[in-house]
C-alpha cells in the first residue's frame, strides 16, 4: 500500500472580513433576534417582537450587515402584525439599505 500525502493547507487565508472586526457577529444581536422570532411567532407578542428586532438591528449594525439587515425584516413583520403600516414600510426600507 502506498500513502499519499495530502496537500498543504494554502499559506494565506483571504479574510472576508476588515482586520480588527470580529469574524462572527455580535452573540448579543443573535440572541435579540431569536428572542424576537420567540415572542413574533412563538408567543404571538408582536410589540415585543418590534423592541427586540430594533435591538438586535442597532446592536448588529456594525458587525454584520446580514444581522441587521434581518432584523430589519421581522421589525418590519412586527408592524404589520400590529396594523402599522407606514412603520412597517419604514422598516422595509431599512433592511433594503442592508
């Protein structure tokens, strides 16, 4: 039997990400943005849902664009679910600018 040695892993990583960023986004905004999916589609609490989202956005805002972007979705769900119609085009419009 003869053994191949597998490759070199490559010298340089590109990163995706600017140097002195954290390369994941902020746990705290993760956390606000599954609590907010809980009290939107769990418990049916769509003000809670509205305060959590906008949290989790201004918390993720520099972190990740993705994060916040989402945020901004379901910030946007939570105004419809309450029948706030222009906060909810508001809102759209902030997870379009992500």
């Amino acid at each position: 039997m003869s053994t191949t040695t597998p490759p070199a892993p490559p010298t340089s990583i590109r990163r995706s990400v600017p140097r002195g960023k954290p390369a994941t986004p902020s746990p705290t905004a993760n956390a606000l943005l599954r609590k907010s999916y809980l009290a939107l589609y769990g418990t049916k609490q769509p003000t809670a849902g509205v305060a959590l989202t906008a949290r989790a956005a201004a918390v993720s805002r520099n972190d990740s664009q993705v994060i916040s972007g989402l945020a901004q979705l379901h910030r946007a769900e939570a105004h419809a679910m309450l029948g706030q119609a222009r906060d909810c085009s508001d809102a759209l419009g902030a997870a379009e600018d992500h």
